[in-house]
C-alpha cells in the first residue's frame, strides 16, 4: 500500500473506500470525540473550522509522531505526546477523547495479542498516561503497518463520522455533503505528509513539538 494519497475529489469514493476501510479495524464510531456538529446547518463549515484550529496544528502532528514512533516501538515518547495532547484539549474534548478511547481499549482482542500495544495499554490503565483517540488510532495503525498518509485521512473520517447521527448519510442529499466536508481534509493530509518528507530530505527526521 503506497504511503500517498489520493485527493479525491468529493464524487469519487477511492479515497473515502480506503480511510473508511483503516478507520474501522474493529472499532465502531459511537459519540464525537473531538469534533462536534450540532446539525444546525451545513456540517463542512464547522469541520473546516476543527481543520484549522485543532486537526492541523495539533492532531496532525501528533498523529504523524505517534505514527513514526509506533514503528521503532519507543512507547515512552508515545505517551509523552499523548500527554501533550491532553494538555491542548478543553475540558468537553477531553472527556470524549477518553470515552472514545475505551472502545480501542477494550475491544481490540487481536491486538491484545500484539506485545507493544499491551505494553502501552498497561501505561493508560496505570495512570502513567491518558490514552487518547488519536494516540491510540495512531499507534494501531501503525502496529498494523498501514500507511502515514491513509492513516491521517482516516482519523479525519473517524472524527467526522462519529460526529454524524446515526443513519444521517443515508438521508436524502446527505452522502455528498459529507463527501464535501471530508474532501476538506485532504489537502492537511498532503501538507502533514509533505512535511515528514520535508524533514528527511534534510537529514535526520526532528521531533516535532506539538
């Protein structure tokens, strides 16, 4: 699986069939985590706005470090972005990041069986870390050798799935709506994954601080 990305534009489903297909692994999106959308009005305004203000600037680098980290197994740096992510949520984000994660947590069996994501299971529920979705999406997806740039349109669509109704996209209109929103975020996933390549074209990758 090629670590690029396809930037679909809203009609085409390639890109959406692929972050649907790395955003499931078993976990089933049931409350918003740090995306929220009160259904009034159009869902993309509000979307773009979590883009900018909270996705870019700081999910999306945690996420790509997480991911890089994840590879070469070194946990105890994972946790301390984990905590920094902890440290930039409000209260409300805070809250359904952590309610979210337990479902990554607790029904993930075949990756109770993968040593490392054990190992970091037992530093959340040890109070060592918090464990939140992104740092927990993050490191699955890199354990299950999938690739940075999916991985990142992925958490885009997880996020805005699970701040979907249930059975919203199958009404009336709704599918190219939210194809509209999450084509939104495909130029951050192109800008976040540049950016790694950025960082190794002039030499050794830097911890980027979030």
């Amino acid at each position: 699986m090629s670590d690029t990305f396809h930037a679909a534009a809203p009609d085409e489903l390639d890109g959406l069939s692929l972050a649907r297909f790395v955003s499931r692994l078993g976990v089933e999106s049931v409350s918003p985590v740090t995306f929220v959308w009160d259904g009034r009005g159009p869902v993309s305004p509000l979307f773009q706005r979590w883009l900018g203000e909270l996705y870019r600037p700081i999910l999306a680098h945690a996420l790509v470090e997480v991911h890089r980290l994840s590879m070469a197994y070194r946990l105890d740096e994972i946790a301390a972005i984990d905590r920094r992510i902890d440290t930039f949520l409000d209260v409300g984000a805070k809250t359904r990041s952590l309610a979210v994660a337990k479902a990554f947590l607790e029904g993930k069996d075949r990756m109770k069986a993968n040593r490392e994501w054990s190992r970091f299971a037992d530093h959340v529920a040890k109070g060592e870390t918090p464990g939140h979705t992104p740092t927990l999406f993050a490191l699955q997806a890199a354990l299950y050798h999938l690739p940075l740039a999916p991985t990142l349109a992925a958490y885009a669509w997880f996020e805005l799935e699970s701040a979907l109704p249930g059975g919203y996209r199958d009404l009336a209109g709704t599918r190219e709506e939210v194809l509209d929103a999450f084509s939104l975020a495909l130029p951050e996933v192109r800008v976040a994954v540049q950016s790694v390549h950025d960082e190794f074209d002039e030499g050794a990758p830097k911890l980027r601080a979030i």
